[in-house]
C-alpha cells in the first residue's frame, strides 16, 4: 500500500520526436498528447513544446480530458522534430478505499463507470483466457481482484519487446505468451471489466531506477498502467492506479499524461502528411529527479 505521507517527487522530463522523411511533405498535421496530467496527486509547474519546422500551436481537451496539442506545417519540408520540456511534482496515491462486491453492483457505480465498464478487445474462446478469468474469480473484494490482476499477468506472462506491435489484438499475447506494458494493460482491462470493474487505460512515463535515492537522468519508454474504479459502501467511488507490468499499484515515481479506453484513445503523437515519402523515427524521453521544484522556473501552461 502507498504511504500517504511520503514527500513529494519533483521530476523535469524532455520528450524529443524526430521525423526524417526521404522526400518533401506537407500538410503534415499532428496530435500531440504529451502533457502531463493536472489531479490531485500531480502539479504541472512547467511545460513547452518545441517544433521545427515551427508551427502554431493549438490546444483543447479531448473527451476523457487529456490535453491535446494540435499543429500543422503546410510548406514542403523533409525533417520535423518535436521537443517537449515538462516538470512535474508528484505525491503518493492515498491507500486503496475498502471496497465490497455489493457497492459494486449499485447503480451509482455503473454510472460513475460509463463507458470504462465495456470490453474493447476480445478473444473468445481462447483456452487461456478462460483460465485467468477462473483464476481471479475468487477473491476478497474488489481491491484483492485489481491487485490479483497485477500480479497475475506478468507471472504468467513474458516481457518482451518486439513481441507485439501497436494495433495487436489479445489473441497475439495470448498465443505468443510475451508482450509489453501496453499489452499487459489491456489484459488487465479485459480482466477487470469481464468482473465487473470499471477499469481505464492510462499513459505516461515511470522513473524506474534500483537506487530509491538516485537523482540520475534515466531514459525511458513511454509507460502504461491501469486506473480501476473501486466502489465503496459510502461516497464517491474512487480511481485507484495499479501496474501490471511492475506487479502492484502506481506510486510517487508513476506521471500521469491521460487516460482512455484503451491505447487508442491516448497515443502519445498521431499525424498524416501529404506526400510520396516513408518516414523514420527517432523518440527518446528522458527522465531526471529533482531535488525539489523550482518557483521561479513555474511557467503553467
């Protein structure tokens, strides 16, 4: 369980996308979701974006309230780079709520779930699947399913990259016994939702280091965890993050960019071009702990 007093987490993040084309493009227009999250437990003290060629940005939240960043480069160019600087101060998560199986099946929780209630991925009649159903059937309450759940996929599940790609469905994880967080995640969902949980898939970055001490600047992958919807006996039910990649809830070092349905809903940057060119991508992020916030370097945006 988190400790809801642990001190804060200050971290700067750089996120640079490099796009080299073997020919002029143009119209090239993106969807950048890059920016972190604004919530109880994490503050946004600073963000940009960068682009080159440059480009006026536009801004809205999409449905589930990510903020999106839009642009557009309508000249003839053949390199498009995307520099992104963040620095975000994280707190613990509160400890999960004690939840029951019979708030779960109030209206009010159906309700609050929506539309994170519904499968988005299938594989039916996959022998294996049946399997981990039966084996997160029994437990205690809803709080022992999510973490049963996180624990279980990546016992039974290999992490590999390159296993799965993007678009690939569960029958390919499945089957191939490997994959990667994001295919980790949307096992989990389908777990959780096929229970009766409402369950969201979440993106964003995570500073994993073995020194809890370290203030080093790491470079990381692009992240994702689950968000579940306990319900309690009384009040709000509430959002609590769990890692299935890691085996257990989300803390200090996890930094929230949004949340969806599934991948789909949150890709990190989505573009077309005009043109007769293939591209190449170079992406790195780089992570750094801070040793606290800088108030003079706080430009909200």
């Amino acid at each position: 369980m988190s400790d809801d007093k642990a001190p804060e987490m200050n971290f700067s993040i750089t996120y640079v996308s490099k796009y080299e084309y073997d020919a002029e493009v143009v119209d090239n227009l993106n969807a950048l979701r890059v920016k972190p999250a604004a919530n109880s437990r994490q503050r946004v003290d600073e963000f940009s974006v960068r682009l080159s060629p440059e480009a006026r940005l536009h801004r809205h939240a999409d449905y589930f309230g990510t903020e999106v960043v839009e642009f557009e480069i309508p000249r003839p160019h053949k390199t498009l780079v995307v520099d992104v600087r963040a620095r975000v101060t994280t707190q613990a998560p509160s400890s999960p709520p004690k939840s029951t199986w019979e708030a779960l099946r109030k209206p009010a929780y159906r309700e609050a779930g929506g539309e994170f209630l519904f499968q988005t991925d299938s594989a039916p009649g996959h022998p294996l699947l049946d399997e981990l159903i039966a084996a997160t059937s029994q437990t205690a309450d809803p709080v022992a399913l999510v973490i049963a759940v996180a624990e279980l996929i990546p016992d039974r599940f290999e992490y590999r990259k390159g296993a799965t790609y993007v678009d690939s469905p569960l029958s390919d994880v499945l089957d191939g016994g490997a994959g990667v967080c994001q295919d980790f995640v949307h096992l989990g969902l389908f777990l959780l939702r096929h229970h009766g949980i409402a369950a969201r898939y979440v993106s964003g970055y995570l500073y994993s280091t073995e020194s809890e001490e370290t203030h080093e600047s790491i470079e990381v992958d692009t992240h994702a965890w689950i968000e579940a919807l306990l319900p309690v006996a009384r009040g709000e039910p509430t959002w609590v993050g769990v890692d299935p990649t890691n085996q257990g809830l989300t803390a200090q070092r996890h930094v929230k960019i949004g949340h969806g349905r599934h991948y789909a809903d949150v890709p990190p940057i989505k573009g077309v071009y005009r043109g007769m060119a293939n591209a190449e991508l170079d992406a790195t992020v780089t992570m750094t702990r801070l040793d606290e916030a800088d108030p003079a370097a706080i430009a909200r945006a």
